[in-house]
C-alpha cells in the first residue's frame, strides 16, 4: 500500500519506518527542517534502540522517504496517518491545534480520495473534528470526493518501540465505515499473523480507549507510591509487598513499582486531559486527580530525603544523579521526574553531577546557565558523576545502573549515601559495602 505518515517523532518514525518493513510505499512529512535534514542523511534525531539502522535500509531501498510538504506526501497515497504531536493545553485539555492545522493542509491538499487515520492521542470526538476540517477544505477546492476519518490509537512504549509495533499486543482500529475498517486490516494483517489481536470498534471508543489505558496504568503507579509512603511510617519494605500482591494473577507484575514518579510524553498528559474531559461533562474525576496529585508529590520525594539528610543545608553540596531520561531507553526528557529534582537541588545552591546513556545533552540544553557557570556538570560516564560525591541519587533505572562496582563507587564518593528513587537495589547489599541507603517506601538502612 501507499502510505503516508505526517509527523517524524516517535510515533510517527516508528509507524513510518514498520509500515516500510512489511513492504509498504511509505512518506513521511516533518516540517521541522533540522530534523528532515538529518532524516534524508539516514540520522534518527531521537533515541530509540533498533530504528535507525531499519530506517537507512528503507531509504536506501526506497521504501521510505522523507519530505517537508503535506502535498508531496499524500500525492499518492491511499492511507494517510496523522501522527503529530497533541500536548497539553493551558488548561490541562488536549492541545489540538497540531492536529487541526494538519487537517487543514490535508484539505487544501488532497487530490484523490483516501482514508485519513488518527494515530495522535485525541479526546473522543477528534475524528469527527478532523473530517469536518478536511471535507470543508475539498468543498472549498470544488472537488467531488470526501475523506473518511478512522482512530488508530498507538500504544507503543518509548525504548520498544520497534518490538511494540511489529508484535503488537493489540491494534485498535476505530472506524464507523466497513470498507475502511477492512482497508486498516489488511494493513495491519502482516504484523497479526500469529496472534489475531485486532480489536474493531467505533471511532469514539477507540479515541477514549487509549485515555483510559494510560489512566489505568498511571493508576496503577500512583496507587502503589501511595502504598509505599503509608509502608515507610510503618517500617515495611514496599519490595516486599510487591511482590507479594504481584504474585495474585488479577494483580500482575507490570506497573506496580514504587518510585520517584511517572513522566513521559504521554501519562501525565493524558491523565490532565481525560480529567478536563470529565469536567466538560460536569463529572466529578476523584480518581484522576488523585493520580495526579500523587505523582506531583512523589517527584519530590528524592529532594526531600536529600534536604533532610543535609538538615537543610544542600548549598555546595555535591549531588549525582543517575539517568535523567523519564524512563531507561529513551532520551526523551518530557515532565520527567529529574527535571523536578535537578531544578530544585539548583534551586537550594547545591552542584550537580549528572549522568544519562542518552539524554545528557538534552538537559545540557535546557539548563545553559547551570552548565557555563559550573553548577551542572554532565558527564560520560557513572562512575566519572560519582567522584566527590555527597551523595548519589538513581533517578532512571537504566540497565547500565542494575550492577555498579559498589567498591570503586564508595572510593569515588566524599561521602557514600545513595538514594534510590526506583527501589534497584537490596539495601542489606549496599549496607554491607559500606553506604547509608535509602529507598521510597523503604525502611531506612545503615
Ligand atoms: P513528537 O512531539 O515526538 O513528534 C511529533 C512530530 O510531528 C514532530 O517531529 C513535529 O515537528 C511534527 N509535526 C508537528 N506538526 C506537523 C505538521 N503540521 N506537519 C508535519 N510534521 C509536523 O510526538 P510523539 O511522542 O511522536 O507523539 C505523537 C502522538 O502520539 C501524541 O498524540 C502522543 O500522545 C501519541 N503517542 C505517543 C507515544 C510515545 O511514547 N511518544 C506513544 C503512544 C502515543
């Protein structure tokens, strides 16, 4: 099939680059020039672990390419899929104005009749939305067709992407027309060819399904963070009670982890945005706000505990941080739990040390001043943001961090303390090597 994908972000690259390998005619529009240019050169302007040598294969091959215009793109395609990016709005709604301008374009741009695929995260009622903007551009333009508009909610996870995408657990195909349904199946079919996981429904359910998935799993983190501050007062290791409930099949392992809070591109903005569509419906969301609100207060967890440990005092003190990146795998650094911590240790005069396998020079640009005057210093490697150390914070549980030599870290460290703000480590482990651990919802060791 003819396939074209407009946005090069996470989503859209990926999608772009999979729709490729299953043989597919794919473009891909991006009106960011610095990135199209690295993109036409085979560069991925992003990290995620396996796409760019898939995607200088397709470019060389044909397969893919890439383009600044909406017209060049679509010109002959026969699915167009909207993979922008939709953040939050001032008041907490789903920004849309990416979306809609691509809309648009597409309307003052289509030639022939194709279908039109929501892969961005939208608010029920978005495809609709979508179909009006385009339908009343071809109107405009005297044309005689009209686009269809379906949801294809992505559920891909940043750092696994590839493997999300080519084995998916489910696709999600929301489409109120038979014959278009049928067209997104058999795109999809290659990618399902052992496991039948395509689950067909209306366009609004496939809108709000994506919402209520990443709800449900910011839930699930909240509500465990909320276990492990009442585990703390009562001396109970919240490990161990992980373990404990995750063992119970109706529980499960996955997203039960105690921590320093969630971040990312996608959770804390979809929660905002589903609690502003409540609103809009005069619904109280009492569960939503809650998940939000504890995520905020566990992002300052880490700071906290280091406050407390200088009795107040962080200015001058010597502070690494381990990963910055939202989650391992990523260099993605959006309303990451390290940005909160990192702004308030600048805040209180302290020096840091940081170190990310990948999102190093991202924060570099976002805190300029703290780089050139010193009090940020971000270095290549973890051991390198250990020496004369105060006191070592494990922000993202990168594989890298799993095993340290605890040894060298100690001979490195001024003073050894680590403050472990994704329950990594077994604190009887670090107590015997001679540091004071502490963990989130852990009793205090050593
Ligand atoms: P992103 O910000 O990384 O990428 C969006 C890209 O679209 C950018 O490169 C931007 O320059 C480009 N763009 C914006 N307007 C454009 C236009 N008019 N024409 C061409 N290009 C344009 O966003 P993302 O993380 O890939 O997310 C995209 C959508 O997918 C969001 O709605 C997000 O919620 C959803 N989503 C993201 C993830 C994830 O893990 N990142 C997972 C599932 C769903």
């Amino acid at each position: 099939m003819q396939i074209c994908v407009i946005g090069a972000g996470y989503v859209g690259l990926v999608t772009a680059t999979c729709f490729a390998e299953m043989g597919n005619q794919v473009s891909c529009v991006e009106r960011d020039p610095f990135r199209l240019a690295r993109l036409a050169h085979g560069q991925v302007p992003l990290y995620e672990p396996g796409l760019e040598p898939m995607l200088q294969a397709h470019l060389a091959s044909g397969q893919l390419s890439f383009m600044a215009r909406v017209e060049e793109g679509v010109a002959e395609a026969d699915i167009v899929f909207i993979a922008v990016g939709t953040p939050s709005g001032e008041d907490g709604s789903a920004d849309l104005s990416h979306v809609l301008a691509v809309a648009d374009e597409l309307g003052a741009s289509l030639r022939r009749p194709c279908l039109v695929v929501d892969k961005s995260t939208v608010p029920v009622g978005t495809a609709e939305r979508v179909a009006q903007r385009i339908n009343a551009g071809l109107a405009a333009r005297g044309l005689g067709f009209r686009v269809q508009v379906a949801s294809n909610p992505e559920f891909l996870k940043e750092g696994s992407a590839i493997d999300d995408f080519m084995r998916p657990d489910r696709v999600i195909i929301g489409c109120d027309d038979a014959d278009a349904s049928e067209q997104l199946r058999r795109l999809y079919a290659p990618f399902l060819r052992n496991h039948e996981r395509l689950l067909s429904m209306g366009v609004r359910a496939a809108e709000f399904t994506k919402y209520a998935a990443n709800a449900f799993l910011a839930t699930k983190i909240s509500f465990m963070n909320e276990m492990a501050g009442i585990c703390a007062r009562l001396g109970v290791d919240i490990e161990d009670v992980r373990r404990g409930v995750g063992s119970d099949k109706r529980i499960g392992t996955h997203f039960i982890y105690a921590g320093c809070g969630y971040g990312g591109s996608c959770f804390p903005k979809d929660v905002r945005a589903l609690i502003r569509t409540a609103e809009q419906e005069g619904m109280e969301p009492g569960i939503l706000r809650a998940v939000e609100a504890r995520n905020a207060l566990q992002k300052t967890l880490l700071f906290q505990a280091l406050r407390e440990h200088f009795s107040g005092f962080l200015q001058g003190r010597v502070v690494t941080l381990w990963g910055l990146s939202f989650k391992p795998g990523t260099d993605d650094l959006r309303e990451a739990p390290s940005l909160v911590l990192l702004e308030a240790l600048l805040q209180a005069g302290a020096r840091v040390q940081a170190h990310d396998p990948a999102a190093n020079a991202g924060v570099a640009a976002r805190y300029p001043k703290a780089v050139e005057s010193g009090q940020l210093r971000l270095l290549d490697s973890p051991y390198g943001a250990a020496e004369g150390a105060d006191a070592l914070v494990l922000v993202t549980e990168w594989k890298q961090f799993r095993q340290p030599n605890f040894e060298r870290i100690r001979g490195l460290m001024r003073m050894p303390v680590i403050f472990d703000g994704r329950n990594l480590y077994e604190p009887a482990q670090l107590v015997e090597a001679g540091f004071l651990y502490r963990g989130i919802g852990r009793p205090a060791s050593g």
